[in-house]
C-alpha cells in the first residue's frame, strides 16, 4: 500500500482524520485505534475487525488523477460489536453499618432507574444487613458477599473483588462507580466499547493540594519516584471498560495498593499506573469533563463551568447534559439534588 504512486498525490491528503490510517502489517497496533483503514484488495484477508466502507478505486477514477485499473482500493470501517444490556452491568461496593442510611445512596439508586439503563446492577459488600439487602433485591440488583477478611480497606480492596468476580463473569462491558456521591442524568452512551475509560477531574496535580498529597504518600512506599506535578488528575471512582482489557488493570490497582501499604486512595494509585505505564497504550482512553459531557466532576475550570438547569448539570459549550455527575455531593446543588431523587 505504501508504494502505490497515488498514495502521495492522493490518498494521504483525504486522511485528515487521526482515526483514518493506511494499512501496513508493519504497525499492526495503528489499527487498535484506527476507525477506518485503507487497503488494496490483497490486504484485505488481514483486516477481520473491519468491513468495506466503499470503494475509494471509483472515487479516483472519476476524478482522473490516475489509472489504477490495476488495483482495488477500499476504505475500511471498523465493525460494530453489539453489546446486549445482559452483558453491561453497573458495579459499585457498598459497606459500613453506618452507611446504609446515608440518603445519597437513594440518589445513586433512584437516578440510575430513572436513566433508562436496562443492564445488570451488581452491589459488592462485606457487612449488608438483611433489610438492605432486601431493599436492594427488590430494586433489581445482584448482591455480591466478599469474605471479610479479604476487604478489610473496602476502597482498595474492592478491585480485587471485582478483578476475581469479572475473571469468570461473561460480562463484556463494566461502569465501576462509587455509590455515595453519583447521580446519572442520562445513561452513557459509550459508542466503542473495546476500550478502558477513566475520568479525568479537568485540571492537573499541582492545582489540587488533596492530590498533591495523595500521591506523595503513595510515592514515599514505592521503589521509584516519579515527577507528577503535571500529571492531569483522572479520578477513582469512575471507571468504565471493556472486561477483557480492564479486569488486568483493577488487579495492578489493588496489588500496588497491597504490597505498598501506603497511606493513599485507589486514586494516587490508577493515576500512577496511568501516567507512567498506560498513558501510549491505545486501550485507554481519557474522559475530558471540558469537551466532553460523559462525565462531571467537581470544581472543573471556571472556562468550562457547567450550567445547572431544570435539576440536571449541562456542559456549557455543548448545551447538553452530563450523563454522569459524580461528585454532586461537594457543590451548591447538593440539597436540590438530595430533593429530587429521595
């Protein structure tokens, strides 16, 4: 592909698009990202993940640039893989005997019915009591027990948890959310759904003095020190993902965590791994709360602040509703929230 005279003169200049690459075996992890490809006919047995788009041979000719009579060009789209909502289910760990009774668990529980999300809804805990857990039942939701004494600090162990319930689950598509401070708006719509997304807060570690911290104790227990000022804050407590490349990546959270013994969140620990190990690898990709309406979080730039409207956050530049708000709990809407939805 790459030494046809038209891939100069012709070919290069359409591909504008970052998602759009010529095909060459060469660079195999080029395509794990790509949404279209460009091929000739004889490439074409070595590109299953995708389908003719058209036939970019035609295009040329009409435009009498070159005779290509010899060769078939196409342009490949990715194919869809349907998800079935029997396959995609919310996960979250609820525990502490205290907990129970904290009303922003109705916001989590109410919101996500009223979002229209018809998938599986999977609680893990350690200590639920009969009456919560008959409340949940009725709710639709799968309880899951995790022994005691393999969640003795739920925020780091719950990953575990998960990383060992996925391993032989068939799910094929996870939203890990914390409970206590998520309100959906409107369900996501994660269009490819081959990825691992994590959330980033919309600013980086040395705006945010909690973070700052956060790391550091994590840093003091690890082997190597690394520069993390500029690192862009991506949060804890929402994580979405295809199993097969996420439930890997829950297990280093909770293994770092473990071994290191620090006196940090999950969150010091996904932003570690994140940035110095995952940042070039194409299965992840960054959820920006500034051009992007996935997901809010607290105290994002006053460029981007969003707009509260008939009891829903919207982004401002794009007019349309978050679909997640996680951090609700932290701003002025609170109460109006806590209102709506218990």
């Amino acid at each position: 592909m790459q030494n046809l005279p038209i891939v100069k003169d012709f070919i290069l200049p359409l591909l504008s698009s970052k998602n759009v690459v010529l095909f060459d075996k060469e660079k195999s992890a080029e395509l794990i990202s790509a949404d279209f490809v460009v091929c000739t006919s004889k490439e074409l047995s070595f590109l299953g993940e995708y389908e003719i788009d058209f036939d970019l041979s035609l295009m040329i000719e009409k435009a009498s640039i070159v005779d290509i009579s010899c060769v078939e060009i196409y342009v490949l789209k990715r194919k869809e893989k349907y998800y079935s909502s029997s396959k995609q289910a919310v996960m979250t760990w609820i525990g502490g005997k205290r907990f129970y009774s904290n009303p922003s668990l109705d916001v989590f529980h109410n919101s996500l019915v009223e979002s229209g999300f018809d998938g599986r809804k999977i609680v893990f805990t350690n200590d639920m009591d009969l009456s919560y857990r008959q409340y949940l039942s009725k709710m639709g939701y799968e309880i899951i027990d995790v022994d005691p004494l393999y969640s003795s600090f739920c925020l780091m162990d719950r990953h575990l948890a998960w990383y060992k319930f996925l391993s032989k689950s068939d799910l094929e598509f996870v939203y890990l959310l914390d409970v206590k401070d998520v309100v959906f708006q409107v369900f996501p719509k994660i269009d490819n759904q081959e990825k691992v997304f994590l959330v980033s807060e919309g600013k980086i570690h040395s705006e945010c003095s909690w973070n700052i911290g956060d790391q550091t104790a994590l840093q003091k227990r690890t082997q190597f020190i690394y520069q993390f000022l500029d690192w862009e804050v991506l949060c804890g407590g929402t994580i979405f993902g295809n199993v097969s490349k996420l439930k890997n990546f829950l297990l280093q959270i909770w293994t770092i965590g473990a071994f290191a013994s620090a006196n940090c969140t999950d969150q010091a620990i996904i932003n570690y791994l994140y940035h110095n190990f995952f940042k070039d690898n194409p299965d992840f990709q960054i959820i920006d709360p500034c051009t992007s309406s996935l997901v809010a979080t607290a105290d994002l730039p006053y460029d981007y602040k969003p707009i509260f409207k008939d009891g829903k956050l919207f982004h401002s530049i794009l007019n349309e509703p978050y679909s997640i708000w996680h951090q609700w709990d932290r701003t002025e809407k609170k109460h109006q929230i806590l209102e709506k939805y218990t």
